[in-house]
C-alpha cells in the first residue's frame, strides 16, 4: 500500500514537473552549465510570445552558462525568429539560437547570436571541451542589432543569417561541423556575461522548420505539415491560428473579417479567423478543388478552380455554399480574380499545346475567353488579379528568360507595366483592399523561372501600389499554396498564409 502510494506520488510529481518544464513548443527549459542564479522561461500563448531570462559568466573559452529553452532535432532544420533583449545592460551579453550535442557544460555547440553591443555572429566549439571559435572576419559585419535571426543545419553544415525588419536575411556566417551528431539539442539560450546579473529578452515568430531534402517530390513521398498563419503587415506580427501534419493550402479572408477559407483534401473549409473549428463549404459536385479559388467584391459569391474529367476548370457559385455553375470549356484554367463589378473573371491556363501559362478574362455571362497575354513574350504569365478600382489587372511574367517579375496593365490588355525589378522570383500578387498596399511571394533566384515549388525559403513583401521598394515582412520555409489568392483583410491591415514545416 504504501509503495503504491509513493509510486502515485512519485508519477504525480513527475508529470507536474515536466509540464512545468514545457513552454510553448520547447519540451526543455532549464540551465546549462549551473549558473549563480537560475533563469526561467514563459509563454503567452495569447500573442505567442516567449520570454526568457538567464544568468551566467559566459558562452565562450572551454564551457557554457546559460539558460536554455531545447527540442531534441535530428537532421537538417531552420531555426528562425526574432529577438530583441529587454532593457540596457552588458554589452556582451548574448542572445539567439543554439544547437547542442549534449546537455554537458563543456559540449560541442553552435551558435547565432546577438551580443548586446550590436554584434551579430556565429561562435562554435567544434569538440566536446575544445575553445570556442568564431570566423577570424566575424568583427566585419555591422553592429546594428539585428532582429531577425536564422540557422541553419544542412547536413553537417550550419548557416547563420541574420536581418532587420524589411530586409532579406544575410549570410553571417558558415561552419562545416563534421563531428557533430546527427541528433542534437536546438533552441533559444540567453547568457548575462555577468553571473550576478539575470538578462532578459523576447522570442516572437518562433518557427522551427523541418525541411525536405532538395529532390523531394511531395507527389511521390507525401505531404509536410502545415500552419495557417495570420500576420499584421505593419508590425510584423505572425499568429499560427491551425495547424496539421498534412497538406493544405491557399487562405482566403472573408468579407465579414471573422473567417477565412482555405482548401483541403479537394474540399474547401472555413476557420474564425482567430482559430477553432473548421467547418467544410459545400461545393456541390465539385469536390476535387485545388488551391485556386477567390471570393468576389461584394462577398455575395465564391469562385473555385476543381478539376473534373478534362482538368481543371472554373466554376461560381454562392458564398454560402451550393451547386456550383461552369464558367470555363477549356483546361486546364486556374481561377485568381474576379472583377471589381463582379462581370469578369481572370484565371491561368494552358492552351492548344503550349508548354508555359498564359492568362485570360471570361465573362460571366456569355463565358467568351479572351486572351490577354498569349501575345506578349513572356516565358509564363500566371497570378492574374483586379486591383479594387478595377483600373489594372496585374499579375507575374517573365521576359528572355529572366526572373519572374510583378508586372500590371489595364482591363483591354493596354499600357503594360513592370512593377518589381530585382534578382528574385516573384509571384501571385495581391492588392489591399483599399488599394494602397500590394503583397507577393519572393523565391530564391535559383528556381525555375516558370515553376513556384513547394519546400522552398521564401519571402513575402510589401510595397505600395503607388511605388517604392518592397520590403520583407515574413521569412519562411514554403512556397506552393503559401499565398495563391489575395489573403487581405477587409481592413487592409492583416493577411493570411500557410508556411510548411515537417515533423518535430
């Protein structure tokens, strides 16, 4: 009796304590090293937030003192979020990402962090109880307290970027560790540099992303997770509202500003835009939808691409749900926008044998397919989308091989545009509706030109309509179905995305 006793206490205590040790996605939370004043972590859930704070003389010479927020990982990942330390204090103090081989003070490490004067760099210690080390040029990049901070594991390589807000990531630095093992300890650490002060910062954006090997055919091998985001483009704030270790895709925002709709399984759902319950829309025979769908201006009445025995083809129907009507013959059509008076749809296609997209204008009424840019010479012309006062359609082209850029013209195919001019891949415009603000995809330049891929580290940037340069506003692993139809918010302040990430 009284050993079953003890063993229910014993169990009681254990599950207290290691749900006391978990915060937010991080199993782990304790000290490294055995500092003189013990750290603490803590999460609001609310604004999925992490607060941590840590002791320590140092992160450096043959051992560590820290506090450190973990996961065990195993093989190659992206760590990425932005930190910024609370308050004045050491100027050496340091904060960032951390991959660990063991829990040992002594452990091989590796590091991107921030010091508290402004130092952005990638420290290491290549052998269990060797002297750290740090690239003899790493005193050349800027001191500017980067916000934005990434690594990398690639094999046995590490990459650490860094970036302030707006900003594409910037190489700081790359370490091939070939004695470090294949599963490791990763995640947030903050070091006072003084063991008898206690530091403190905050983690947000917190993503730990589990990528695919380069030739991963998702067709073939299946589907990675997802998360359905929603983001303020004006402070940066990301908020993941659902998630699920399968495929999903292409959000949008629904007129009332309490939904979004989303594609799943070949079906369409509904989600409260704050999260909860999903509930499936009915589309009547269409049940084989992709991630092309858009609701008109009025709100009154949803488009859909599904594919049916020919390929896959546009349809209308109520935005409440019902039997969905027609619009196109011809295969296969991917829907992107509606006109603002509701007369009009444009969707990409492929016609009589073409190898690359093109996009065309139906009408409703009399479904007559016009094309708009089969004449022009561009390699593919896909992203097809209204701007509110329906003065331009713009959308994504390609000239002489060149990168995908963000072109627009009027509704009769007149006074073509070119919008973006830069090295990147960019795709699937969509404008505010107010019409001041335009959000696009950006791949690496690397991809195929006519191709935006599934798996990839993209961007989403921001401009305004009325010109300037565009600055980044969400760094993530994605890329297919991240952004395919106009996300915004009715207010013109928030949008919706999916990013992808496998397993934990």
């Amino acid at each position: 009796m009284k050993l079953s006793l003890f063993l229910f206490i014993f169990m009681s205590l254990t599950t207290i304590l290691s749900a006391q040790n978990k915060v937010g996605v991080f199993e782990n939370n304790k000290d490294i090293g055995n500092p003189k004043i013990s750290g603490s972590a803590s999460y609001d859930e609310a604004n999925q937030t992490y607060t941590i704070s840590g002791a320590g003389y140092n992160i450096w010479f043959e051992r560590d003192e820290h506090r450190f927020l973990f996961n065990q990982l195993n093989g190659d990942f992206i760590l990425t979020a932005n930190f910024e330390f609370v308050g004045e204090n050491d100027n050496h103090r340091k904060l960032g990402w951390m991959v660990r081989s063991s829990e040992d003070a002594n452990s091989q490490m590796c590091g991107a962090f921030l010091h508290g004067d402004g130092l952005t760099a990638m420290q290491w210690r290549e052998r269990t109880g060797t002297v750290m080390e740090e690239p003899t040029d790493v005193f050349n990049f800027k001191k500017r307290y980067v916000q934005i901070i990434q690594l990398e594991r690639r094999g046995k390589t590490f990459i650490m970027r860094a970036a302030n807000p707006g900003e594409p990531l910037q190489v700081v630095g790359t370490k091939v560790l070939e004695q470090f093992p294949d599963d490791v300890l990763a995640g947030v650490v903050i070091c006072s540099h003084d063991e008898n002060v206690i530091e403190t910062a905050k983690v947000w954006n917190l993503r730990i992303d589990m990528p695919v090997a380069e030739n991963y055919n998702p067709y073939q091998s299946g589907w990675i997770g997802c998360r359905l985001e929603t983001m303020n483009v004006f402070d940066g704030k990301r908020t993941v509202i659902y998630e699920k270790n399968d495929r999903f895709e292409a959000p949008n925002w629904m007129r009332d500003g309490e939904k979004l709709l989303f594609n799943m399984e070949g079906l369409l759902y509904s989600i409260p835009a704050t999260g909860g319950e999903i509930k499936q829309i009915n589309t009547g025979s269409a049940q084989r939808l992709n991630n092309d769908h858009c609701i008109s201006f009025d709100g009154k009445m949803l488009g859909i691409s599904s594919n049916n025995e020919q390929g896959s083809t546009v349809y209308i129907l109520p935005i409440e749900g019902g039997e969905p009507e027609q619009i196109t013959t011809k295969t296969p059509s991917y829907l992107h926008g509606w006109s603002p008076d509701g007369k009009d749809l444009v969707y990409a296609g492929q016609r009589d044998g073409s190898s690359v997209f093109n996009f065309f204008k139906i009408s409703i009424k009399d479904k007559k397919e016009i094309p708009m840019t089969d004449n022009l010479p561009y390699g593919h012309a896909d992203g097809c989308e209204y701007s509110p006062d329906g003065k331009y359609i713009y959308y994504n082209g390609c000239i002489n091989g060149e990168a995908m850029q963000i072109w627009r013209m009027k509704p009769d195919g007149t006074e073509r545009e070119q919008i973006t001019h830069d090295e990147y891949n960019n795709w699937f415009p969509h404008i505010s509706p107010d019409g001041k603000w335009m959000v696009f995809i950006s791949f690496p330049p690397d991809i195929d030109l006519n191709s935006h891929p599934s798996y990839k580290r993209v961007m989403l940037r921001l401009m305004p309509v009325s010109g300037g340069a565009p600055k980044v506003i969400a760094y993530m692993y994605g890329g297919q179905g991240t952004i395919n139809v106009n996300s915004w918010s009715p207010d013109s302040k928030h949008i919706a995305f999916v990013s992808n990430s496998g397993k934990r």
